[in-house]
C-alpha cells in the first residue's frame, strides 16, 4: 500500500503552535510516521516553509514545486494501479484522488494523539 500524507494539511489540524516552525512541524510528522513501521510505503508531501526536510528510512519526502494539493493528485494518478491512502481532511483534494481510485482517510490517522 502507498501511503501519501498532505504534510501541511496534517500538521495545521492541531493548533499546536505549528505555523512559528513549519519546517521542524512536518519534521516531527515525518518522525512520528516512521515509527510506525508496518508494510506501507509512506510518501510525506511538503510546501513552502517545509520545503528542505529530508527522507528518513521508512518515509520519503516528497517537495511540492508549487501547491503541495497539485503534487498529490499527480502522485495519485501516477500510482492509480495500487491501492493508495490519501491522509488528508482537504475536501476538495479527496475528490480530486477519488478520481484516481485512492482512498481518503483524515489526519488522525496518523496523529492520533492530537500532537
């Protein structure tokens, strides 16, 4: 399975003080999705202020060059014939992956705990 994880739209539903380090944020997802081990290939997919945060065994980053939104769906359409999960609480973007057969599910997920 092939997870991909709108970074930007995880990291903003906690207001945890975030959008002061959006860089270190999404550096904390990418931390927390690598510890969950298990079977799936985990796509982190970073804009702006993210960009520049590196892959770590078990979660590749992927840098939007534009809107982080536009570099899923391709992801999703590139990857049509696997069974993809899309984490993301952006409706417009789940219609935009359905369209590609991918599977939507929201942030807590893999935030669970709220931080």
């Amino acid at each position: 399975m092939l997870m991909i994880v709108d970074a930007a739209n995880v990291v903003g539903s906690v207001p945890d003080g975030w959008w002061r380090d959006r860089r270190g944020a999404a550096e904390r997802l990418r931390d927390r999705l690598a510890r969950r081990g298990g079977e799936e290939e985990i796509v982190l997919v970073v804009e702006g202020a993210a960009r520049g945060v590196e892959s770590v065994p078990g979660v590749r980053v992927d840098a939007a060059p534009g809107s982080g939104d536009d570099r899923i769906v391709e992801l999703a359409a590139a990857h049509a014939d696997r069974d993809c999960v899309v984490v993301t609480a952006d409706r417009a973007l789940r219609e935009r992956v359905a369209a590609y057969g991918a599977r939507c599910v929201g942030p807590r997920t893999v935030r669970p705990e709220g931080g």
